[in-house]
C-alpha cells in the first residue's frame, strides 16, 4: 500500500506548497526523498513511478 508522506521539496519557493509538497509514495519512491511527515496510508498511485496502491 502507499503512502502520503510530506517531503522536502523546492526550498527556494516562497509556496509553502512547493517548498514542502504533500506525495504518495510506494515504499521504493519513498527511499528517493527526505520525508518529513508520514501522513498514513493512501489509496492512489505513486506519484514517482505509478505503482498502483494495491500491488
């Protein structure tokens, strides 16, 4: 299953949305960005690779 995980992201931004994006990740994609927060489980596709949530 997926999760959403708030990461680090464009700290150049002045969009706190963009500085510190909100991503589904699998547990491969996750591994590849700076978690911050683990929000839980989710049931859409991985943003980095597209693995659908139930696989």
């Amino acid at each position: 299953m997926n999760n959403s995980y708030q990461v680090q992201g464009d700290l150049a931004s002045e969009k706190s949305s963009e500085a510190y994006p909100t991503m589904v990740l699998c547990e491969d994609c996750v591994a590849n960005h700076e978690v911050l927060v683990d929000e839980g489980p989710s049931n859409e596709d991985c943003e980095d690779c597209g693995n659908s949530s139930d696989e």
